[in-house]
C-alpha cells in the first residue's frame, strides 16, 4: 500500500498582515488539510503557496509584493495563491509567472478551488458578516477568533475601511461555539477584528458582553486592538466580572496631540483618551496598556509632536507600536504636507527612548507580582511564554511547554522578565 504522505501536495501558509489575517490563513489551513493537503503555517518548501498579504501601509503592501518576488526566486516551480488587502487594492500588481490566482479578502473559503482551478477575481465585500469562513486549524497553545469584520472609522490616512467594507459583526451563538470547540485544544484565545470595538449584538456594542459569555470555557481570552469608546465602567464591569480575561489592552493612540487627532480624523481628545487609560487602571491596576503611535502625521509640529509625548508619559504605557506616517493614496490625508524624513527620523527616536523608558517602569511596577504564565516554547535552558497581562516571561524549571503555571516576576530584562515558579 502506497504511503498517503509521500503522495500529498504540501501548501505553506503565509501571513503578512493582522490578526485577522492569520485567523483567516488558519481557517484555510483547516480547509485544506481537511482536502488531504500537507499543511504547514511555517515558511519552508512547498508545492503550494498561499500569501495573505497586507496594505495598512505602503511599506506592507511593498512587503507584500517582495515576497512573493522571493518565493518565485527560491523555487521557480511554486505554485502562489494571493488574497488579502493589497490584492484587493490592487490586484495587477501580483500578475507573476508562479502566481496562479488572486483574490482579495473576500473568497477565501475557496481556497481549494483556486488552487485546483486557477482564477484572478476580486469579489465584492458583503454588507453582512460572511459565515463562509470558520473552524481554524487547530494549534496547542493561542487561537484567534474573528468576531467582527470591516470598519466605518474613516481614520484619513487609512485604506482598510475601503479594502474590508462596512463594520459587521458575528453572531454571538457562533463565536461562542467556535470558542468551546477551540479550548478544547488552546490555552489562550484572542478576539480580534478589523474593529474589534464595534462588536454589536442586535444593533448595539456588546464586546463586554461577548467576553462575560465565554467567562465559563477552560482557556483564558484576550482581546485584540480596542477603540477609546469601547472602554467604559460597563465594559469593565463585564470584563471584572470574567475570571478568565487577560488584562492586556492595547487602545490605539495615534497620536497625542488634539490638533493631529482631529486632522487624522479620530474622534476622542488627548484628555478623553487618558481618561480612559485611568479608568482600565481603575479596574486592573497591573493591566498592560499598549498602544499605536503614528509619527510625522501630515502637518505635524515640534508642539504638536511635544503633546504627544507628553500624552504617551502621562498614560505610562507598557509598550508602544511606533510608526512613521505612510502616505496612502486613495485617503483623504494623500495630498496633506508631512515633515521631511530627518525630523520624522529625529521624533522617532525620541519616542522610542521614551518607550524603552516607560517599559521598564512598568515591569519595575509589577516586580514581584504573582501572574499565570502560559508556557509557549524552550529556548536554551529557559521555558518561554506570556503571563496573562502578555509580558514574555523567562522561567527555569523542569516543565513541559504548553500549560499554565503560576510565577513570580523578579527581574527585568531586555524582552520581558525573568520568572521564579511558585
């Protein structure tokens, strides 16, 4: 009898895009190995490309573009599938030799098809939650479950609303099936979506609502990238109340400075925004607040850049995501004037100081604090993972990766803490 794995295609997913992203590139990961396709999320040799790309900036979108360009390069013989934000953009710019179809975010569910039967479509995105895609691939130790898709923010440097369509949420029965099924074999699961804060039930927000409801299942749940308007006393009170929630969040910032904000077309003031961050430590005094920062924002001054560090210091955040500014034609901020690249450059090592500054403020902060770690992977002599406020912790002890135990944070270091067992 012939050995089945010696005649299956191997098929390598690749993410280059958001949290969404790799939901989705796990969910036709499931599709195909249910099809009997070798599956791999890893980046190695295969029969079968699939590249979920990305377009939040120009520098994902070259990303993008350069990788498929080194696929083809590293193995003339592959086979690529390209779907995601930037072949939704613009789907003629992935018109290679190896690329055999494209799509863009809609479609995905016929991941088996387009690789069977070559096609290049853009379908059109649907004004309801599409339930086509669901039941991602099964992992040991974090799941993602999309509950929500699309954006009505009109942020005026961002082309996503225009790639992913109007917000859309998930019916609450689903996800809460889908989350039962998913900790039967994850530690951890995360919700995310496009926005993740306009998660409704019947017509009105309800993401506390969606976490209280999964209070019950084995594995903890974290939450993805959050709008200012999310967080209220309610909302914390859903989340206070949910003994398996993770008291991470990142509460997108962009820029601190209320000039900026309302050129960039976000609706909250410096003052609303930290507001809110004293209301979350209110509720988990050791939460970590992360948070996105954009630099160099069209017509951004020395003031204006002053407020937002000034902004940043006053939240004490754990982490920042910094970006330069990119341009993004088709947004309403194309043709606004940005700073040239040496003050651009200047700012973001000012704000990376400070970053590097306030992070170790808060691990001091949490120094000798007990949290639950989820042991991830062994790297040399140390188990590595993430404790529920995701601080990557460094523990020696003789324990089995993929479980949760109990530490102590002792000392800082240069990526995370070194953790003591309890």
């Amino acid at each position: 009898m012939q050995n089945k794995k010696n005649t299956q295609k191997k098929v390598c997913l690749i993410n280059l895009g958001c949290k969404v992203n790799k939901y989705e590139n796990d969910c036709m990961a499931s599709i195909l190995n249910d099809a009997g396709f070798l599956v791999t999320l890893n980046h190695e040799p295969a029969d079968y490309y699939v590249v979920n790309t990305c377009a939040v900036t120009n520098e994902g979108e070259k990303k993008s573009r350069q990788y498929i360009a080194k696929l083809s390069k590293l193995n003339p013989n592959a086979k690529i599938v390209v779907c995601g934000c930037a072949s939704q953009n613009n789907p003629e710019q992935f018109k290679k030799p190896n690329v055999i179809s494209i799509i863009g975010n809609e479609g995905k569910e016929n991941i088996l098809d387009l690789i069977l039967n070559p096609q290049v479509k853009v379908y059109d995105i649907p004004l309801t939650y599409s339930k086509k895609l669901h039941t991602p691939f099964k992992t040991h130790t974090r799941a993602y479950i999309k509950v929500q898709d699309g954006c009505n923010n009109f942020c005026s440097y961002c082309l996503i609303p225009y790639l992913r369509g109007r917000s859309r949420s998930r019916e609450l029965s689903e996800i809460i099936k889908e989350a039962e099924e998913l900790s039967k074999n994850n530690h951890e699961i995360v919700l995310t979506g496009i926005d993740l804060s306009s998660f409704k039930i019947d017509g009105k927000l309800a993401l506390g609502e969606l976490v209280y409801a999964l209070r019950n299942l084995p594995a903890r749940i974290r939450l993805g990238s959050l709008e200012v308007n999310v967080i209220t006393d309610e909302f914390m009170h859903y989340l206070i109340k949910t003994p398996n929630f993770c008291p991470q969040f990142h509460l997108s910032l962009q820029s601190g400075s209320n000039g900026v904000l309302k050129r960039m077309n976000r609706h909250y003031t410096s003052a609303e925004f930290l507001d809110k961050v004293n209301l979350i430590k209110t509720y988990f005094p050791f939460a970590n607040i992360t948070t996105d920062v954009i630099v160099g924002f069209s017509g951004e001054t020395d003031e204006e850049f002053n407020e937002t560090l000034e902004t940043c210091e006053k939240a004490e955040f754990g982490d920042m995501h910094i970006f330069p500014y990119s341009k993004r034609a088709g947004t309403r901020a194309y043709n606004l004037e940005a700073p040239n690249g040496n003050i651009v450059k200047k700012r973001l090592k000012q704000l990376n100081d400070l970053k590097t500054k306030m992070t170790n403020e808060y691990y001091n902060k949490i120094k000798n604090q007990t949290f639950n770690l989820l042991i991830e992977e062994k790297e040399d002599e140390y188990l590595v993972g993430y404790t529920e406020n995701y601080v990557k912790a460094y523990l020696k002890a003789d324990l089995k990766t993929n479980q949760i135990v109990k530490v102590k944070l002792i000392k800082p270091l240069k990526d995370g803490m070194m953790a003591e067992l309890i």
